[in-house]
C-alpha cells in the first residue's frame, strides 16, 4: 500500500502545481480566468489527496503484503484470493434500465421513467440476490 500512496501523492503534487498555472495561463481572456477548468482541477486535486491521505493512513497500520516486501518469495502469495463471481446477466439489465430511466427523462416521458424504475428495481434485486437462488446458489 505504500506504493500506491506514493504514486497518488505524486499525481497530488502534480495537480497542485498545475491547478493555479492552468488559472494564471487562462486569466489572459476578459473574463478574469477558466472557472470550470480551475474548479475541476482543484477537486481533482482534494481527491487524488484524500486517497493519498487514505492510502498512506492505512499502510502504516497494516502487515506489509508479500508484494510489498523486498524479502518475499512467489509463495508467499499463495493462497485464496478471494470470491470472483461468475458470468452475470443483471448488470445488462440494470445498465439497460438506467438507460431508459435516462431516455425518459430527457424525453420527459414521466410514464416511461416509472416504468424503467419498477424494471430497474426489479433487475438490481435479482442482481442482488443472484447468489441466494438458482445455479451458483450458497
């Protein structure tokens, strides 16, 4: 995790040196400078910080992981690596859903939209419980 905090603090230190040159270099305009550029790059810059903060919090508190270690041997790594579910079709139905949710608001066809969420509702709960039923039940 070390690692990590690193290369995002060097993406923070990035985005703090770029952040007010982005400003000073749009600022040559009437309007006084780019507000959304600026803004965007500032928020950019709080949260590459904030996961730096997170990362680096975190790193200090854990076991180093064998990746981490100079000393590690490929075995250390061995092992479960967790639970990776198999082939799914509820997150095209969900996806599919939100797209029609989406197209009926922009259409503003409000039927549409109600529809799309009862079919979303439905499809995010059969992705849910997709593990407690059916073939790759637990």
């Amino acid at each position: 995790m070390k690692l990590e905090a690193w290369m995002f603090g060097a993406c923070t230190i990035f985005l703090v040196l770029v952040t007010p040159t982005y400003w000073l270099v749009t600022s040559g305009s009437d309007n006084g400078g780019d507000w959304t550029g600026t803004s965007a790059l500032a928020m950019c810059t709080l949260l590459t910080g904030m996961v730096t903060a997170y990362l680096g919090f975190h790193a200090k508190r854990m076991d180093p992981r064998p990746e981490d270690r100079k000393d590690a041997e490929i075995a250390d790594g061995a092992g479960e690596l967790g639970f990776f579910p198999p082939y799914s079709w509820w997150p095209l139905w969900c996806a599919l859903t939100l797209a029609l949710i989406t197209f009926a608001l922009a259409m503003t066809a409000w039927w549409l939209a109600i529809i799309g969420g009862l079919v979303g509702a439905l499809a995010l709960s059969g992705w849910i419980f997709e593990y407690y039923r059916g073939e790759h039940a637990h």
